[in-house]
C-alpha cells in the first residue's frame, strides 16, 4: 500500500513538475518572441487589398528603411525594354514643348522608390527596436487609392502623345519622316507598357486601359518602312572590311536597309590605327575615326563625327584587336546617338 501511494505521490510531483517546466517554456518562448504581429504579417496591420507593404531589418533605423525599401522595389520588378540610345536620340522635344521622359521611367526604377519618390507615394509605417537581439525593424507601405491615378495620369499623358506621333507619321509624304515618327511613338509606348504593369500592381485589378495603338503594330510599320530608307557606307583607311561591319550593324539595328542603289543617305567613314611610342612595356596604337552622314532626302550633313583613343598590350596585333574592338563600342554607343539624333533634328521641330 505504501509502495502504491509513493508511486502516487512521485508521478503527481513529475506531473507538476513538467507543468511548471511547460509553463516557464512558455513564458520564454513568448518573451524571446516579443515582436509585434506586422513584422511577420504586414497585412495584420495594413491590408493587402488597401496597401502594398515591405518589412525590412537591420543593425539601424536607416538599414532597416533600406532593406524594406528593396524588397519594396521588387514587387515592382516589370518587365518591359526600352533602348536608352534611342530615348535620347528621339525624344528631345516634341514642337518646343519638353517630353520628360525621365520623370516616366523613374517611375519604372528601383532608385525611385529607394529615394522615396512622393510619386509614388512610399511611406514609412512602424518601426520597432528589438533590444535583445539589437535589431531594428521598418515597414514602408504605399496606399493603392491613392497611388493608382498618379500611374494612371502618366499613362494618359504618354497615350496622348503617341497618337499624336502616330496621326502626323500617317500624315506625312516623307518616308524618314514616317519613321521618326513611328520611332518615337514605339519608345513613349515602350515605357508605358511598363508603365502599365506597375498600374496592374498598384490596384490590383485588371483594369488598366489598353494602348491607343499596340507595340506589334508600330514595330510592324517601322520594319515594312525601314526596309525602303537606303544607306550606302564608303569606307577608307585601315581594317576596312570590320570597319563597314560595325557601320552596318549601327544602320541595320537603326533598322536601315544597306545598299547602292536609290540612296537616300549616305556615310563616309575613314579608320586610322597607329603605333605610339610610349616608354612602357606594353605595345600602345592610337585609333582615330572620322564620319561623315548626308542625308539625301533633305540635303542635310551630319555634323563630322570623330573619335579616338589609345589601346594598349604586349603585340602590336592584339593593340590593334583591342582598338577595334573598342571602335566598335564607341559606333554602336556614340555614334548610334548622334546618328539618330540627325534624323530626329531633320523634322525641325
């Protein structure tokens, strides 16, 4: 009997015991957890179908503002082109009144929303300092409401602009004409087609309104004309069958046909690569380039374009690969710019 209630006695302490063991487990789970809901879950403090959030941590308040910002911005990763060349090359001016097409596609940029571009309306929400562990913690929301006219405002206003370059390329009796026009159209759509996408995320609807005139459309114009402009490439001095490649490869991805007869533009181009004699161990050439564009159709001359610079290592032939190689980057860079910053200064506007 005796035996039977120690036995008793012993699992009643045993079962106490891990009672209180499970309790104080509790109390210090609980207590290491110790942080608010929204760290884990943005939504418990702003909902999703209202806002877009972000939590970031961090050994400071302003990593902390960092690191939310980014994962931010990546909810805002669209995937759209648009070439940077020929955004500079076509979309100066449009009749005297400034496009600032900048101010779009910083709406398309991970820096806009790391600088807290009040465009797109990012806000800091709650911060928290966890003491124990040292860390601070930052959520940034952005109010879809409030955000989604502002995208939708920028949409319009380039929706407006690329009919009106698409009505005066329809307009025009001038091929070159036509096809800036139609360039510039494709560039402003390119930006709102991401543009766009970012509308779909900010109201979380697909509610967005469709393009004026579709992409397929314009870049299906562009090529049918393109195909009609011909350029003929005259080149003299040095390495001259790469160097008209690389002219080519700037007049095809311009879109230009490369021919002989019917020119409507055409470009002279002469390559100098020379030793230099410099007190170094490696083998240095100077590279010098000069081009010269007219423009048959409207009897304009590109003012002449030149470049040079040096290239350097340890045989004169591969100083001369590497100076090619270089004069390549400078055509399809540079040069491409200048190129269709001519045919773009050919409408006058």
């Amino acid at each position: 009997m005796m035996n039977k209630r120690f036995l008793l006695t012993k699992y009643l302490i045993n079962l106490k015991v891990l009672l209180i063991l499970s309790l104080i487990g509790c109390a210090s789970a609980k207590a290491e957890k110790g942080l608010p809901e929204w760290i884990e879950n943005p939504n418990s403090k702003y909902h999703d179908a209202l806002y877009i959030t972000a939590v970031g941590s961090g050994s400071s308040r302003e990593y902390a503002k960092r690191d939310a910002l980014a994962s931010l911005s990546s909810i805002f990763s669209v995937d759209v082109s648009f070439d940077r060349r020929i955004i500079e090359a076509y979309t100066e001016s449009r009749k005297g009144r400034d496009i600032n097409v900048d101010h779009s596609i910083s709406l398309l940029t991970e820096s806009a929303l790391k600088s807290e571009n009040r465009l797109i309306n990012v806000r800091e929400g709650e911060t928290y300092f966890y003491d124990k562990t040292g860390m601070f913690y930052v959520l940034v929301f952005i109010n879809r409401t409030e955000t989604e006219p502002l995208y939708l405002d920028e949409i319009k206003k380039n929706d407006d602009i690329v009919e009106e370059y698409y009505y005066l390329a329809e307009g025009s009796n001038s091929k070159l004409e036509k096809f800036i026009y139609l360039k510039k159209a494709l560039q402003v759509t390119s930006i709102n087609e991401g543009l766009r996408q970012v509308h779909r995320i900010v109201s979380n609807m697909d509610d967005t309104p469709a393009p004026p005139i579709s992409k397929q459309k314009l870049n299906l114009e562009i090529f049918e004309l393109s195909k009609k402009i011909i350029t003929n490439i005259k080149v003299t001095g040095e390495f001259q069958e790469e160097f008209a490649g690389f002219l080519r490869e700037v007049i095809q991805e311009t879109g230009f046909t490369v021919g002989r007869d019917n020119v409507d533009l055409t470009i002279k181009a002469n390559l100098k690569i020379e030793p230099l004699d410099l007190p170094r161990e490696e083998i240095f050439v100077l590279w010098r380039i000069l081009i010269d564009v007219h423009n048959v159709m409207t009897g304009t001359t590109m003012e002449t374009f030149t470049k040079e610079g040096r290239e350097g290592h340890m045989t004169i032939e591969a100083a001369k690969n590497r100076a090619l190689r270089t004069v390549r980057e400078s055509l399809m860079d540079e040069f491409y710019i200048e190129f269709n910053s001519f045919l773009n200064r050919s409408l006058g506007e």
